[in-house]
C-alpha cells in the first residue's frame, strides 16, 4: 500500500470519528435531544461524508508549499549528482 493511499484511509477513519464527535457536540452542548437520531449509521455516514472532502481539500491545500518545497530540492540533487 503506497503512502498516499494510507494516508486518504488514515483520514476518511478519522473523518467517521469526527462525525461522531460532531453530533455529539451537537447533542451535548446544545442541548437538542431531537438531534440524537443522526447518531445512526446513516447519519455518521452522511455526516462523514461532509467532512471526508473537507478534510482532503485542506491536506492538498496546506500540501502546496511541501510540494514546491521537494521539487525545489529534487533539482538541486539533480545538480549535485550531476557534479
């Protein structure tokens, strides 16, 4: 399993749990009981598919600079090697 498809398994996991996090904080801190019916299958699951494509639209955005970062560094080893 490459690196890439460990880390899109490791963040749709962790997006589940943020699902669950979210209702809960939902239910709990507002105090709307009526909201603990999303606490089912089906509504983690809706609600973790909200949150799966968030979290990967902020790990490609935030992985900008690190890609521009290692081409940068790939040339100059290219330089070096050619030396």
């Amino acid at each position: 399993m490459s690196r890439r498809q460990k880390q899109i398994i490791t963040l749709f996991v962790f997006s589940i749990a943020a699902a669950i996090i979210a209702i809960a904080h939902g239910v709990i801190f507002d105090l709307n009981l009526s909201e603990i019916k999303r606490l089912t299958i089906w509504g983690i699951a809706l609600t973790a598919l909200v949150i799966f494509p968030t979290i990967l639209f902020l790990e490609w955005l935030f992985d900008w600079n690190n890609n521009a970062q290692l081409e940068e560094l790939e040339k100059r080893i290219k330089k070096l090697e050619e030396k």
